[in-house]
C-alpha cells in the first residue's frame, strides 16, 4: 500500500488518473473497475482531458462498475449509470457493449449478482480498480460488517451512507436504501486498486483504512491485503495519519531506491 499525500485536489485526480493511464497504457484492452461519488470526478475529467489532448484511447476497454442504487432506473439523475454516462462515458470512446453497471432494477438481483462475478472472470479480471471511500469507511457499498470475502450481493445502506448521500437528493427520505455492490473479495482480486479521497470528513476512515487493523467495520482496512494499491490523498484527508511524515519521506527517497 503506498499513500500519496498530495498538496490539493487538483494534484490527487492528476496523479491518479496517471495511474490509471499507466495500466492503460502498457495494456490498452484492459479491464477497469469504476467508482461514482464525488471524489472521483477529478480522476475521470483528467481522463478525459488526456483522451482529447493526448489521445489517450478506451476503444479495447472494458469497465465494470462498482454499485449502484435499487430501484432508481437508469435514466434518474442520481442513479450510477446516469452519473458514469454523464461524467466520463459520453465524452470517451468506450464501446457501449464493454460498459457493465450493476443493475439496480433486475427483477432478479441473485442471478444478476452471478452474472456479474461470472462476467468480470470472463473479461480476465479486473486490472484496475479505481475507488473512494465513505465517511464510516466503506468501499464501494460495502458498508460495515460486510464480510472481507463478500462477493456481489445486495447490502442494505447504513444510516451513515444515507445521511452523507442526502446532499445529492431533494431529502434524506429519497435515498434508496438498498444498493447492489461488488463485494470486498471481488474488489480484492482486481490487479491493482487506486483509491481517491479528499476532505477533513474522510481523516478518520482513512487514517482506519491504511493504519488501523483489518476489520470488516471499516471495509477500506481489507485493503492492506492488497499487494498493490496506491492511495492518493490530500492534508485534510491525510490529517489524522499517524504515519503521515513517513509516507512523504517515501515519496521523496524514491529516485535514490534500489531498482526492484
Ligand atoms: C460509489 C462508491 C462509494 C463512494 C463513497 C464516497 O461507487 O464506491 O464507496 O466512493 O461513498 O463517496 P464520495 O466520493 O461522494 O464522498
């Protein structure tokens, strides 16, 4: 696991969108794994910049989303497909038939569940996963006590999720309650995972996440597993790391490490 504690949250999209571009990069038909929310919105308009200006190319992608909310359909502003439609589809070549998004409105989440896990081995596997992270320290909806082996399931919203949702809803009572997400194991088994975060509300999860011990009530722990998994942060997300100083001294002896 290595944090980069970034100045802003300009530098943190910047530098996360790089590594994803990377993976793309050296391999251009690969599999990413796509996160909604506000924080990574930096991440997907650097993305975008980069497929204009540098011709940074998704046509072999595939994507696989994280989650997405039961009972909103696909065409409700704050359900997940709008949001990857309108924030990072629609402006780069992704073919539509390589886009999967959980299905909030299947009249059968079990066997949707399946097809999704069976889908993500089909295409390989996912090479990079990108996340955020909740306030109560959730990866995607895998909210706590969810289990660090679940897979993709159904998983009832903790009142926490609710509350920090509400700003995108009318009121607090128009957040679905329910959400279908992949589980911590599947977002294990993806190559690589970047996740972003920013913000004084999110110090405490991710102070938990990177330092704390492993514990399904904080979701984001089960990431110290994870052979390779970049976290970029800024100070205000940094400001409750014990190790915080460390990590920057890291960054900074890089250029003088022995080459691996
Ligand atoms: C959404 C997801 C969630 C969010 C988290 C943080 O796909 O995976 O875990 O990343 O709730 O959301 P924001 O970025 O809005 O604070």
């Amino acid at each position: 696991m290595e944090a980069f504690v970034c100045r802003s949250y300009e530098e943190l999209s910047r530098k996360a969108a790089f590594a994803v571009a990377n993976v793309l990069n050296t391999k251009p038909n690969a599999v990413l794994g796509m996160a909604t929310g506000s924080t990574p919105l930096g991440l997907y308009q650097e993305l975008v910049r980069m497929h204009e200006e540098e011709s940074l190319d998704f046509s072999q992608v595939t994507t696989f989303n994280l989650d997405e909310y039961v009972g909103l359909p696909v065409t409700h502003d704050q359900s997940y497909h709008y949001f990857m439609h309108e924030n990072f589809f629609k402006k780069v070549n992704i073919p539509n038939s390589n886009i999967h998004i959980p299905s909030g409105t299947t009249s059968n989440y079990q066997a949707f569940c399946q097809w999704y896990e069976q889908r993500i081995k089909e295409c390989g596997g996912i090479d990079v996963q990108i996340l955020g992270i909740g306030s109560d320290g959730h990866i995607a909806f895998n909210e706590p006590t969810s289990s660090l082996a679940s897979r993709t399931r159904l998983k009832t919203l903790a009142q926490q999720t609710i509350n920090d949702n509400a700003r995108f809803f009318d009121k607090a009572e128009d957040v679905p309650i329910y959400g279908i997400t992949m589980g911590v194991g599947t977002i294990l088994e993806a190559r690589k995972l970047v996740l972003v975060a920013n913000g004084e509300n999110k110090a405490d999860a991710i102070a938990k996440a990177i330092e704390g011990p492993v514990t399904s009530m904080i979701t984001a722990s089960a990431l110290q597993l994870h052979p390779d998994v970049d976290i970029f942060i800024d100070e205000a997300a940094a400001s409750r790391l014990q190790m915080r100083d460390y990590y920057t001294w890291i960054q900074a002896k890089k250029p003088g490490a022995p080459q691996l």
